[in-house]
C-alpha cells in the first residue's frame, strides 16, 4: 500500500462526498493512475450532455466497491483525477455555442460568412483541446502513470492517442462503439467526435492497428473506407456478433479472435454508445444492439489473459441523465473495470512495483 495513503482510510467504508475518485484518498502526484477529465462535446450532433460525463462519473464512482472480484485490490497502486481545466471548459462554452449554429445547417454553410467564421472558430478550438490533451498525457506518461481520460465526447482523445503512439509505436487501439467513426471531417468539423479514427488513420501513424468492436451504424463510405484500408482496420461488426452468439459460438472464442488481431500493446478507446444503450440511454448518439456488460468484461479479461498491454485508454460519451444517474454509475463502473484491466495488464500490483 502507498506510504502516502492516508492511515485512516478504510476501503470497506463508504466514501463522503469530498473523497477523490472512487473515494480514494490519493493525490494525483502519489498516484499511478491519472483520471484525466476532459469535459469537452462541441461538436455532439444529436443529444448534448457528454460534456458532463467527468463530473457526473466522478460523483457516481464514489459507489463503487474498491474490492474488485477477478483483480482484487488493484485500485492501491492509487487512482487519482486531476481537477478539470478552467481551460477547457471556457473553450467548450464557446465552441458549443458556435458548433450549435453550424450543427443547425446539419454542416451545410454554403458561403454564410457568419457561419464559416464559427466553423473556422470550433476548428481552432478543438486544435487547442487536442493540444491540451497530447501535452497532459505525455507529462503524465514521462512521469511513469498510467492515463485514464475521460470524455468529453469521442474527439477528445486524439492528443491521448497521439502521445500513446508516441511512446509506443505500433501500438493499437482496441475500439469499442456503436459508431466506426471514419467519417472525413463530419459537418464540417476538422475534429469532430465522428471522425476520430479517420483523423487516428490519417495523423497518427504510430497506430498500426484499429480492432474496432460492436459497429452498428455507418455510411457505405465509412464501409469502404475498412474495405480499403489493407487491415489497418479490422471490424467485428455488431449483426456478425450477433450471428456467432445466435449460431452457438463461445464468446470467449470470439474474443480471442478479437484479441488475435491486435498487436502486444494496446489503446482502448471505449465509446460508452457501445454498449447496449439500456446502459447508457442519454448517451448523445444511442443505437439498438450492442455489447452487454458481461461481454465488455469477458473481452477485458480476453485481452489481459493473451498477454498483452493496455498501455492506456479512455472512456467518452458518458452522459449523465436529468434525473438519472444510471449512465454515469454504468460509466464509473466500466472506467474501473478498464483501469483494473490496464493494471492486471501490466502485472504490477503495488505502488512500489517495478516500474516506480
Ligand atoms: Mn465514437
């Protein structure tokens, strides 16, 4: 257990309302695992409210159980979230309300100077929180922790993947979401949350692999885009999912296909849309189908146990309900399944494991 951990802290207690992120006691500095919030959807198409998702996973995680089944106490390594960025919330304020007004247009801005100047304004935007981001999580990681981002909607993990690649060329991002994300520039945004793998494929070729997992909505030219990408993306799509299962196969086969074909370090990126959205129903963008709790899990386990590493990830799109807090406690709960999975990973249990 870390020297730095507070001698009354009692993981078997319920947190109050002022502990850190899962009610742990952790100082960001003293803690390996960085939850990194970044509250930022300008560019949300459909239903607005992902820009609330840290906030609202943080409150939820104070739920839940530190003791974890299959990974046992791997929360002492310290889990921590860093204060949001005044930053980047006063850059959402303004991109969202420029974004709303071209999102209106469904994009299509013709030669209104008004709303070419927004568009223009959202890019620079979002350029800065890509910025922002890259430059946090290489801190992070020169400093030895592990990175946790949270969402935000899907664009704002670009500089997190940027700086994972950096560190680790050739890794690969495992994608979880209903959405194959490949659209070029989507309404007209450079970094919009639907086009974070197409800007993944055409910025940042340190990722040698996307292993994309549940897609169930996409234009046929995102379908051609896979086609045409020579494997660099390889999708298991979410109907063919759902044959295997209807035809009898194990999930646990599947996932090790799943596994196979991706390289010895990993991304994850999980878009919360992904699962089944009875999970997660304000989430901006919802489709029928998807994966269910239980195959998230066996997937996560699936990775860990091929021996691979997750050397970073991000959770976005969590979206908190008006007088709900369901999506945020699935969001909480799934994020520490994800952290817990990153640790077991990389077989270090104790802060003063190998790497510290
Ligand atoms: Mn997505």
């Amino acid at each position: 257990m870390s020297m730095s951990m507070d001698d009354r802290f009692d993981p078997n207690a319920a947190a109050d309302e002022t502990a850190g992120v899962y009610g742990l006691p952790f100082s960001v500095d003293a803690a390996r695992v960085v939850v990194l919030p970044v509250p930022f959807a300008a560019t949300t198409s459909y239903r607005r409210g992902a820009q609330k998702g840290p906030a609202a996973v943080l409150e939820a995680s104070r739920q839940v159980d530190l003791y974890d089944h299959e990974w046992g106490n791997f929360w002492e390594a310290g889990i921590a979230m860093c204060p949001p960025s005044d930053e980047v919330m006063a850059w959402e304020r303004e991109a969202s309300a420029l974004a709303e007004t071209v999102i209106a247009v469904g994009g299509r801005i013709g030669d209104d100077p008004a709303l070419r100047a927004a568009l223009d304004r959202v890019n620079v935007l979002s350029g800065k929180v890509n910025d922002f981001v890259y430059a946090a999580v290489a801190d992070a990681l020169a400093a030895g922790k592990e990175v946790a981002l949270v969402g935000g909607d899907h664009a704002v993990p670009l500089g997190a993947i940027r700086a994972h690649a950096a560190r680790w060329p050739g890794v690969g991002l495992l994608h979880l979401d209903a959405h194959a994300d490949l659209r070029r520039h989507y309404e007209g945004f450079t970094y919009s949350h639907a086009s974070i793998i197409d800007n993944v494929l055409e910025e940042v070729p340190g990722v040698s692999r996307v292993v994309q997992v549940g897609i169930r909505d996409f234009c046929e030219e995102e379908r051609a885009r896979i086609d045409a990408s020579a494997g660099r993306v390889v999708t298991f799509f979410d109907a063919d999912l759902a044959t295997r299962a209807a035809e009898g196969v194990a999930w646990q086969r599947t996932v090790d296909e799943i596994v196979a074909a991706l390289p010895a370090k990993v991304y994850l990126t999980f878009d919360i849309d992904g699962l089944d959205p009875t999970l997660c129903p304000n989430t901006g963008t919802p489709v029928p189908g998807g994966l269910s709790w239980r195959e998230v899990c066996g997937l996560l386990r699936g990775v860990v146990r091929s021996g691979r590493e997750i050397v970073g990830l991000d959770l976005v799109e969590v979206a908190p309900g008006a007088d709900s807090d369901w999506d945020a406690n699935v969001g909480a709960r799934i994020l520490y399944k994800m952290i817990g999975a990153m640790r077991m990973s990389k077989k270090v249990f104790d802060a003063g494991g190998e790497r510290g």
